[in-house]
C-alpha cells in the first residue's frame, strides 16, 4: 500500500487564497484551485465552442419533463 502525503500541495497554496470562504454554489463564476492563464488564441477559441456545445447540451437536457430518465436513456439505453 502507498502513502500518499498532500502537505505539500496545501503548503504550497498562495497565501491570499482563503479556502474557507469559497462560493456554496458554482454560479457565481468562480474557479476552485489554480487558474492558468497562459491559454493561446487558439486554447480560448476551443475552449469558447465548447462551453457553448455544452451549455446548449445542458439546456436541452433540462428541457425534457424527467431530465435525468432523459439522460439516461440517451447515454445508457443503445436502443435509444
């Protein structure tokens, strides 16, 4: 078995990020960790397409009467 020792990681946290004061929900548009900011034009266009693949994803999933019977018939079922 192997021991895995995070103190590291949580030392090694910059000392402004207060990790008990993080949203309760996740809409208020804020990330949890690092945030790398070294994306390329390209990076921030597939990023972009696939946020709005998603989203549009995500609106049509809600838009059924049971979301999640729909979201499992459409990943689950291969009769689907």
């Amino acid at each position: 078995m192997v021991t895995v020792n995070n103190s590291d990681y949580y030392n090694n946290i910059p000392a402004g990020r207060d990790l008990n004061n993080l949203p309760n929900n996740s809409n208020t548009g804020t990330t949890v960790g690092y945030q790398y900011d070294g994306l390329t034009e390209e990076d921030r266009f597939v990023q972009k397409v696939l946020q709005e693949h998603y989203d549009k994803v995500y609106k049509e999933n809600l838009s059924h009467s049971d979301p999640m019977t729909y979201i499992e018939s459409k990943y689950c079922d291969v009769t689907s």
